[in-house]
C-alpha cells in the first residue's frame, strides 16, 4: 500500500528569531497565513488515502502538529522524543509503518519546502511510487533542475536512463559546493538539486539499514514491535536518544549509490519550482519586494532611508522598524529579540544561535 511520511521535525535554527523550540518554523504562518506544514499535507490531496499519510516530528511538538492538522489520525503522528537526525527518523517511520503492512511503500517528504506546480510535484510521485512498485530494490530520489549555482544545497548527478521508466541511474551525490563548482555543476547539465525527497519499500529501506547502519537498525525495529503496547515510550526514552546521529544521505543514498548494498540509487527528475525554505533569504523569495530591492513579510511596518536590498521580518505590525543607510541586510523584530545580520551571513545564523544558547541558556531559543 502506498503511504506518505512528511518528515516535521526540524529546528529552524537558521529562521530565528521567530522559529523557536517551542514553535519551530513548520507550524508558523509563512506561506501566504498558512503554516509551511498545512501547505505540505494539503499538497498531498489526491496522491494517498489520507489515512496513510503519517508526520514524523519530535514528541514535544505532537500536540502542534495536531493543531494545525487536527484531520490526521491519533496513530499519524510519530514522535521522536529527540531529534536524532533524518536516518533515525526515516528508519523508524518504515518500520512503524512496516509493522502491518510489509509490503507497504513510503514517500518521504519535507515540511519545510514550497513547491508549484503541485500537480507536477504528485505526478513526480506518482512515478516513483510505480517505479518501486515494478523495481522493489530501488531506492527513489527526486531532482529538481537547477536555476542558479546555490551553495546551500547538496547535489545529485544522474547516469544513465533507465529504459521504460522516466527515471535515471545515480552516478553520485555531492554535498554543498562552493560558487565555483556548483557553477562546473550547471555547466555539465548533468547535475540537479537533491530535493531531500524519496519513495522505497519499506523493507528495503530497512534491509539497507541492516547492513549499513545494522545497530541502529535493530534497535529501531525493537521499537517498532511494542508500538502499540503501553511499552512504547518506555523502549523509545531507553533507545532513541542513543542511536547515532547520521543524516539518510550519509546514512544509506550515498553508500547505496556506491554499490555497498544490494539496492539501487535512481533518480527521477521533479519539473517544479521548489523553495527549501531553510533560511532568511530563502524565505525572503516569498516576500514582496520594493522599489529598492527591500523585501517585507508584509505585516512589516518599516522606514527605510537610503536603505537598499533588505529583508524586514517582524511579528508586531505595530512595531516600526527604521533604518538609514542600510545595504543587505536582515532585520527580524520578535517581542523578546531583535536579530541584525549581513544577508551574506544568512547561513551563520544557527551559529548566532548556539552563541544565545550559551550566553543566556533556555531564554531566548
């Protein structure tokens, strides 16, 4: 049976001030008043029972995933109770999902991503869904075509065409570039954006697990088994937190593409514009932009000044926020921080934020 596991268990670290572990970035209303998390299930209509269609979050936010999608089933919602990275995560959906259907099927999505067409990004699906179907070994991932050498993201370069299917052989995967090589990366043509998106069986994902990550593994189907026993939390508080912490790229796409295990990596391309929304100028490409280059979230209330190319966030529309002279800049007001960074140092802000952990510990995160 086909199934839908959207992975919510990120911090936002990079979107603080406003994400924060008590509200992280997936159920905040970034997209147009809706949370990005809304916008991921809703975008699944039509593609699976919506009985099938599971969140894998962290336990202390269960109960913000129930708000905002107050439809998905009490048994939907799996809880990490902490963030062990996307291999344990993964590896513990399969096996939840595995446990009364062996032979059931998981696409793996984000909740953090924005995505048009929708009706391409399903039909994308759709033909990973049939190519595990008719190639049970396969391990799917989703390329979208690059627009521009981003040095965020990581990279996937596809081989050879796989006959009868739209799909292609993975040669390799590259993690984030510098400027110089993503740009060799476009001039190939051969290379496209790794979307962070799958669909496998769940059995080979686990299998694959067995042999690469075999501890982890075991301790994870362990779990699985007492799932619906009053064991549960026991066994997830005395397990979890141990497992090693270990990306699914790192994990299983990246061996599995040398030929360490006896599954193939495949790649189906995904025709959309897609936004990983993992960052102040990522998000900033949603926001309304001014005559001088200034970006607002459109809530913001601001009084630029010879002040070019700016992002301005805030969460009080009665909060003015001025500036003079002011080039690329981010400026986000929250009621408890304001947070000032150079555009170019977008990325630094999960550094700024481990910097706050330190300095004033559980106040401002």
């Amino acid at each position: 049976m086909r199934n839908v596991v959207i992975l919510a268990g990120g911090s936002g670290t990079r979107l603080w001030p406003l994400s924060r572990a008590d509200k992280p970035k997936q159920v905040l209303p970034l997209a147009a008043g809706n949370s990005l998390l809304r916008v991921a299930y809703n975008r699944l209509q039509g593609l699976v029972d919506p009985a099938n269609i599971y969140v894998c979050t962290v336990a202390a936010h269960t109960e913000l995933v129930r708000e905002e999608l107050p439809e998905l089933g009490e048994h939907n919602i799996i809880g990490e109770p902490v963030g062990r990275d996307t291999a344990n995560a993964v590896g513990l959906a399969s096996a939840v999902v595995a446990r009364n259907d062996p032979d059931a099927v998981l696409a793996i999505v984000g909740s953090d991503h924005l995505i048009t067409p929708e009706a391409e990004f399903r039909a994308a699906i759709e033909r990973g869904f049939a190519l595990v179907e008719r190639r049970p070994r396969s391990l799917v991932t989703f390329g979208i075509e690059p627009t521009h050498p981003h040095t965020g993201l990581g990279y996937v370069e596809r081989g050879d065409a796989i006959e009868g299917t739209a799909a292609y052989v993975v040669d390799r995967f590259r993690e984030k570039p510098d400027r110089a090589t993503a740009e060799e990366y476009l001039a190939t043509g051969r290379f496209w954006w790794n979307s962070g998106m799958f669909v496998w069986r769940a059995e080979t994902v686990l299998s694959v697990l067995d042999e690469l990550l075999p501890e982890s593994a075991a301790q994870l189907r362990q779990v699985a088994a007492v799932w619906d026993t009053p064991e549960r939390e026991s066994s997830l508080a005395g397990i979890y937190p141990n497992l090693r912490k270990i990306s699914i790229d790192f994990a299983v796409m990246e061996p599995a593409s040398q030929g360490k295990v006896d599954a193939d990596v495949v790649v189906v391309p995904m025709p959309v514009h897609w936004l990983d929304v993992g960052s102040w100028a990522a998000l900033a490409g949603t926001y309304e932009v001014d005559a001088h280059g200034n970006r607002h979230d459109g809530s913001a209330l601001s009084c630029l000044l010879d002040s070019h190319d700016n992002v301005i966030v805030t969460d009080d529309p009665d909060h003015l926020i001025a500036a003079v002279g002011l080039r690329g800049h981010i400026i986000v007001h929250t009621k408890d921080v304001t947070m000032v960074c150079p555009l170019a140092d977008g990325e630094r802000v999960k550094d700024l934020v481990a910097q706050v952990q330190s300095d004033h510990p559980e106040r401002y995160t």
